[in-house]
C-alpha cells in the first residue's frame, strides 16, 4: 500500500507460506470436521495436525489446546472459566493487561469477587512484593500478561505462578504479544493457562487458542454442541486453525533469525529516538525486542502520528483496540508516567518484513515531525 | 447443460457446511495478506482499508435480511450468536422476569444455552413439536407467561428443513411484551427473511451455511424499539460494546460477499434446488416403506430427511459411503444417539436411526441426484434381503404383535 508498517503489535500480515496452508481449505476441503464422512474427515485430520503443531510450540500435549476465535476470547475463557468453577475469592489482575482481561476482571467482580491489583513500577513491571501479599490463600484467581502490549515489557510470571502455587492460586498469563517475540514454554513459566492469538503471529485473524494445565478444569462459556472437549462450542473454523497451525510452527522455526533482527532494528530505532530528545517507555526493563513506546516532550501523540502517516509509516497512539479514545493510556498512568508525557505516546512495533532501510527512513521523517512541531508549539 | 459424471463423493450435506463460494474467496484472500490491518487501528491507512471493508460487509448482511446495518453485530459464529443473544438478553432483563421458552428441537447452541440457564436459576419451557416438525402457534401462545421475557424458536430446522411459522410467533411476543430470538443459521439464501415485517428481536447468521467461511456469524439486535443484551465477549469495546475482540477482516469481508450472492442469486438458484430436489424425491418414494420427515409444503427446499424402514442405521450409512451425507445433525453425529429432532417428530429409535438427511446445494447437478436415487435403491434393496425384519413384514406379520424374548 506504499506505506511503511511500523504497528505489528496491532495485527501482522498472513504469512504466504501460512496463507498457501489455508487455502484449499475454503472452496476445496470444506467439510465439517464434525462429519463421519470423508468430506469431513479431511477437515478432522487438518485440525488434529495443526493441534500438533500449536502443542509443540508450546511445549504441551495436543489436549491441553484449545482453538477459539482469538486473544479476546480466549481471555475471557481463562477468566470467566475459571472463576465459574472455583469458590468466589480474590481475583488478582495487573493494571496494565489488555482490555480483554481487565474488563471480564470486572465483570467477575460485578458477581462478588475481590479484585485487587498490584503496583506497577516505573519501568512497567508488576510489582512482586505487591503480588506476594496478594497471593495467599484468600485469593483464587491471578491474571499476568507475559509482555505488555504498549511497552512491550516483559513479566516476572515465573515467579508471579511460584508466589501462586504457595497458596493454590490458578494463573493465567495473556501470551498475545508475547508469542512470537520471545521464547514462551508452558511448563517454564509454570502457569495454568496460557492465551494466544494467531493474527500477532503472521496468521489469521479470527482464532486463536487456550492452553491449559493438564487436569485443570474450565466452565465453558460458550454452550452448544461438544466441540473441543465440550469446552468450546462451534463449528469449527478449518482454514483458520490451520493457519494458526503453521503459524506456531513457523513462530519456533524462525525464532533465532527474528530475534536478531528484530534487536538490530530496534537498536538502530532507540538510539535515533533517544538522539531525538525521545522518552522511551520501560527503557530499563527486560523488553520484547520489537516494541518502543515513546513520546517526545509538548508534542501531542495522535499529531504526530498524524504527521507520520502524511509522511508514510502507521504508527500507533497506544493500543489498536483504544486507538479511538483520547484518554491516555491506563499502562502508562500505572506506571506513573506524568500526563504531560503520556498524552505524547507513539508506539513503533516492528516485525519480520521491518528493513534497517525502514528504520533510518522513520527516524529521519520523525526528525522532520518532531522539528516542525516543536517550531510550531514555540511560535504559539 | 450440466456434466453427466459425478466425482465421489457426492456431496449432500450441504446442511452440515458449504464450500466457500469461489467468487466469495477471490473477495477475502487480499484482506489476508495484503489488506491485513487491525480495523480498530485509527491512525493509518491500513486500518481505514479494513474498517471500510468491515462496515461495506455489515451493509451486504444488512440487506439480505432487510435491517438497518447498525443492528448487525459480528460474532465468531451462530453457537456464538445463539450464546449472545439468549445468554445476553435473559442476563438483562432477568429482573422483568425467569421464564424462557424454546423448543425441542433447536440446535444444541439453543438448548444447551438454555440447559445452562436453567442451572443459573431461570425456568425454560421446551415444546413440542407436531408430527411434521411444527410450532403450534396456540400452543406457544399458551406457554407464554407475565413472567416470560424471551423465546427462542429457529426459523429453518437444520435436520429437517421445516420452516417455522415466526411471523405469526413475532406478532404474539409483540404483543406480550416478549423478547423473540430467531436462529436463522439454516435459512439465509434459502428463504426470503424480512426484518422490517417480522416481529423478531434477536436473530443469529452464519457464514458457513450459505457459502461464506467458517468462524464467522452474526446477529441480529433490533434498535426500535431497542432491545438491550449484556455482552458475553467483554474487551476492548468492539462492536458497540456487546462483542469484543479483534475483527476478522477476510472473514467479514466473505460473509458480506456470501449474503450478496445470496440476496441476489436465491430466487434463481431455489428454482433450481426445488427442481433437483423433487427428481430426488419422485425417486425415493418409489423405493416401499420411506417416510419423509417434516413439513412437505413449509420446508426449504434444499433439505430431505428421509427414513427407511427396516434397514439398520449404521449397515445404511456404511452402504453408501460414495455419499456424503448426514444421519442426525452434524454436531451430535459423534454420538451413536437417535437424532433428537426426529425423536420430536415421534418417529422411534429404529426409524430414527435409519434416517438420512440429504441437503442439495449450490453445485449440486442433475448426475449426482441421479446417481444418489440409484445408489439408494440399489443398497437398500440389499440391506432388506437380509433383513428378516423386512421378510417378516412382506409375511404380513404385524411387527408390533410379535413378542420378542429378551437377551
């Protein structure tokens, strides 16, 4: 589209080896997996194989997967869940997790549970002393995405599920963004569920995936006919999970390559953004090497995207799902980043087609930005 | 002039899925790789693309169904939908009153979703059906009480084709003040559904059922007068609030493209059903003791349920394996139960488990019905030689007389 993408942490582009995977599945191999017949045999074995596949990137058994139609539901699953077959308690929730665990969090408090939320610090990380006052045995439930989506900072929960399993409490970690990025293994990080979504990975959009400990027990939540164990109801949707499939095998396969990459590029990015009088958020802690969340002092956030995409390269003002609103970002304010910064949040999240080439091109445009509107703040 | 050779299996189970229409999956694939953005994304070019590809799909769903575009909420299928719209509007208007009711022979996505209610504490009234798959209209009026606040009754029935008299059930809610959800997961492309005319609340779509991709579905949320649900998917606000998550693009795209072909093609392409599915049933009744379940004059045109009587379920279906059919729906043929809905109509288990349903579609041709009645002839007459139920019954002998000792 003649536009330079610097926003992969909203969505990524169907990978064409992906795509090629998916495709006989539309007109040509349409049964329901769900048939006894041949037609729908096929589809079947399609999905039992790209099961295979998210299991091994994963690090699990192929039972312990289950497709959903994306990030968002498959949060919402892991919350409400859980929380419908254990007793009310205390539900722990970071303050910076996306709007698809934040918001069933407040939903599962609305029906009496308590929810709490730990510190955050000013590097974006979930404070651990918080989490172990937090976690005892009054409490059931704790929700810790594994990197943030707007900082890209990555969350001690290793030691979140440690504290956790002192006192028997269940843990879910949001892996949406982190997947991909960084080396995510199930029975590492030790968490209860795990949620991924195939379109950060350069798969579709539309579904993705609940992982969860073996004899870990979940309330499904949509009813209907027995699909995945009688977890998840609906027909299944084919070409998707066979996207989703190959997604997660080209995720492992590419991991290396990507991560060079991905540091090369945003080394260059962060030293330029730094040169530029730039404030990168979560400088100093441990961050998926692809994202850079920054703002330039007095310069509004959605101006300078604006002036960004005038000059060629989507950028995004915090995440894509609140990129309509004008609030600044709860992720920062958690951190206690002073508004007068936080209302100048632009996020560059590269990817796997992101070029060294791009990257000088992007900071000399936002050079021309940054200059012109600091020249206007100063004639006003 | 339609090809005389059949490729094997022939396809009948248009019921159960379709294939996505070619001119449907030309449509999609861009948005998959090249026109891939978030359509939540505001600040770039990517986004806009998608967002605008989003809401010109919403318009094509819109006019099938004669609705306003603003009414049309995607989901991730009609399970999803048919979860929303009874889950959402019971959770609501749950303090207006408990009492739901239904009918025996909704999808599982209804009846399980009621199951799940009555757990929570409402009561739900399940009706039967007539012998010919029915809603009494007296009888659903006469379930409905001061403290009813929603019903749910599909329009086509997915095993057998009936149509659902909702114009006549939407006017009784109407005027009892009563929520009515629809399921119309069976019936888009093959019936004509009017929303300005029908007194309907709530109504579920689906994709896969009429040519479009799977995963994708959508529902119907009536704004005059405006009804209210509680969203199920909570998140990032999407879709007015009441279904969260990231739009599907390519999915969204296919559904507009596959309700387009719909609206536009379905008088021409019912004709042309009709036509192959009354050749397919001139042939089957000629074959001696076949029963036809539901309805023969309110039904789709696409769907044939038939039993055969005095052959054995499972030797039936392994006979005609060159078809691709179904005996019971496709959600619950995993389980060797007799079909719920035919058991509704009154038909026992035997009868109900050497049922077939055959549902004729788009690219159904005139060979492959052809080839089907000959098939069907041929292996039940096979089966029925070695039936000695079936030689006992050309005996004369009254198979309901007959006392049979026990194993």
């Amino acid at each position: 589209m003649g536009m330079i993408y610097c926003d992969y942490n909203a969505t990524t582009p169907v990978d064409e080896s992906v795509f090629e995977l998916m495709r006989p599945f539309f007109c040509d191999h349409y049964g329901n997996a769900s048939s006894r017949h041949q037609v729908g045999r096929i589809a079947k074995v399609a999905i039992d194989e790209a099961r295979n596949k998210v299991a091994n990137a994963i690090g699990v058994q192929p039972d312990q997967i289950i497709f959903t139609s994306g990030g968002t539901e498959s949060n919402n699953l892991a919350l409400k869940g859980f929380a419908g077959l254990i007793p009310v308690s205390r539900l722990v929730v970071s303050p910076i997790e996306h709007a698809s665990v934040r918001v069933p969090a407040h939903e599962l408090a609305w029906l009496g549970w308590e929810l709490k939320q730990p510190g955050v610090n000013s590097d974006g990380v979930v404070d651990l002393e918080d989490m172990a006052q937090l976690l005892t045995g009054k409490c059931g439930l704790v929700s810790v995405m594994l990197a943030n989506n707007e900082t890209g900072v990555i969350q001690p929960v290793a030691d979140i599920v440690k504290l956790a399993q002192k006192s028997g409490v269940l843990v879910h970690t949001d892996a949406v963004q982190a997947f991909g990025k960084m080396r995510v293994d199930f029975d590492l990080l030790g968490v209860d569920a795990l949620s991924i979504a195939g379109h950060k990975i350069y798969g579709p959009k539309g579904v993705g995936a609940l992982v969860i400990r073996k004899g870990v027990d979940l309330m499904p939540v949509l009813t209907g006919a027995s699909h995945e164990r009688g977890l998840r109801a609906g027909t299944e949707n084919v070409a998707g999970i066979v996207g989703l499939g190959e997604a997660c095998r080209l995720v492992i396969e590419r991991m290396n390559t990507v991560e060079t990459h991905l540091k090369e590029c945003s080394g260059r990015l962060e030293t330029g953004i730094e040169a530029l009088g730039g404030v990168i958020f979560g400088r100093k802690a441990s961050r998926v090497p692809n994202t850079s969340y920054f703002a330039f002092e007095n310069i509004d956030g959605p101006v300078l995207a604006a002036r960004l995409d005038d000059l060629g390269f989507c950028v995004a003002t915090g995440s894509a799902c609140s990129s309509g609103k004008t609030e600044p970002s709860p992720v920062l304010d958690a951190m206690g980043v002073p508004l007068h910064l936080a209302r100048g949040a632009i996020r560059v999240s590269l990817g796997m087609h992101s070029t060294i080439a791009d990257i000088e091109e992007f900071l000399s445009a936002l050079n021309q930005c940054v200059s012109s509107l600091h020249r206007s703040a100063a004639c006003a | 002039m339609e090809q005389n050779t059949v490729n094997l299996p022939i396809y009948l189970d248009y019921s159960a899925t379709t294939p996505v229409d070619p001119r449907v999956a030309s449509k999609m694939i861009p948005y998959l790789t090249e026109y891939f953005g978030n359509p939540a994304s505001r600040s770039h070019v990517y986004g806009w693309t998608a967002e605008k590809a989003v809401e010109n799909a919403r318009n094509e769903v819109a006019m099938l169904v004669r609705c306003d575009p603003r009414e049309i909420i995607w989901t991730s299928g009609a399970t999803e939908s048919n979860n929303l719209a009874i889950k959402g509007a019971a959770h609501f208007y749950k303090s207006k009153g408990r009492h739901l009711v239904t009918e025996k022979t909704e999808h599982k996505a209804v009846l399980d979703t009621m199951r799940e209610l009555e757990r929570e504490g409402f009561e739900v009234t399940y009706l039967d059906v007539e012998e010919n798959g029915l809603v009494s209209v007296d009888t659903f009026r006469s379930a409905l009480r001061p403290d009813t606040i929603l019903a749910s009754v599909m329009l086509v029935n997915n095993e057998i084709g009936v149509i659902q008299p909702i114009y006549e059930l939407g006017e009784i809610c109407c005027q009892q003040g009563v929520l009515l959800h629809v399921d119309a997961a069976q019936a888009t492309g093959k019936v004509e559904i009017d929303l300005q005319s029908l007194q309907v609340d709530l109504m579920s779509f689906s994709a896969h059922k009429t040519y479009g991709p799977k995963g994708i579905g959508a529902l119907y949320v009536r704004r005059k007068p405006r009804v209210r649900l509680e969203g199920q998917m909570h998140g990032g606000g999407h879709e007015r609030g009441l279904r969260s998550g990231t739009l599907a693009t390519h999915q969204i795209v296919g559904m507009g493209e596959a309700f387009r072909l719909a609206r536009e093609e379905m008088g021409v392409e019912n004709e042309r059903v009709r036509y192959l599915r009354d050749r397919l049933l001139a042939g089957l009744v000629q074959i001696e003791e076949t029963y036809i379940n539901g309805d023969l004059i309110k039904r789709v045109p696409h769907n044939l349920n038939v039993s055969f009587n005095f052959v054995e379920g499972e030797s039936l279906i392994m006979a005609i394996k060159d078809l691709a059919v179904s005996s019971g729906s496709a959600c619950t043929s995993a389980s060797l139960e007799p079909s719920y809905v035919l058991r509704a109509l009154g038909r026992n288990d035997e009868l109900a488990h050497s049922s077939i349903r055959f549902s004729i579609g788009r690219f159904t041709t005139e060979a492959e019905i052809d080839f089907t009645i000959d098939l069907i002839r041929k292996k039940i007459g096979r089966l029925r030689e070695m039936s000695p139920l079936w030689e006992m019954f050309k005996e004369g002998i009254d198979l309901n007389q007959v006392q049979w000792s026990a194993h």
